[in-house]
C-alpha cells in the first residue's frame, strides 16, 4: 500500500518544482505525476487514425514518489504519512504525524 494515492493534494519537498502543489493524476510503482508540476514539452507526430493532430504538446512528467509529501491545508505544509494495521479487522490504514513545535 502506497503512502500517496491517485488524487491526493501533495506538496513537492525536492527538485526544480520544490514548493509546488498539486493533485496527484496517477501512481505508477514509485513515481507520481502531479497536475501542473514537472511540466515538459513533447514533439509528437501527427496521427490521423487516433485524430492527433501532432505538435509540440505540454503535459506533465513524473516524479519520484519520495520527493513529494500529502499537503495538509491546516498548516499549509506537507506531513508524514504513515501505514498501520489496525487491530480489529486488521485491515491498512493511513495515519498522519501530527508535528508538535519541539524537533523529534
């Protein structure tokens, strides 16, 4: 079970995007792509049996899953996620790491 899953808010933590946010488009082993993040420019051909025009298209390219952490609107920062079972049907669930002013 991934700690980011196919339509979280994020925050980027590392990298040319590092402070960006977004929502998480798709999950693929570990890289994520982020709506409006790591944007790049794709020189495709034009194919008429699918109606692609061709062009120069702009879409998104994927980041590593580590270099991006769940956006809490609370604080406006991202937060830690983790993985517990719980203890009656012991089925996974994701928890936040609330941070307290003091360093850990």
């Amino acid at each position: 079970m991934n700690r980011i899953k196919k339509g979280d808010q994020v925050v980027v933590i590392a990298g040319k995007n590092k402070g960006s946010q977004g929502e998480v488009l798709q999950v693929a082993g570990d890289k994520v792509t982020v709506a409006n993040v790591n944007m790049i420019k794709r020189h495709t051909k034009p194919n008429p049996q699918l109606g692609n025009q061709g062009g120069i298209v702009e879409r998104e390219a994927p980041i590593h899953i580590s270099n991006v952490m769940l956006f809490n609107p609370a604080t406006g920062k991202g937060e830690r996620v983790s993985i517990k079972v719980e203890k009656v049907d012991g089925k996974n669930v994701r928890t936040r790491h609330f941070r307290s002013g003091a360093a850990v």
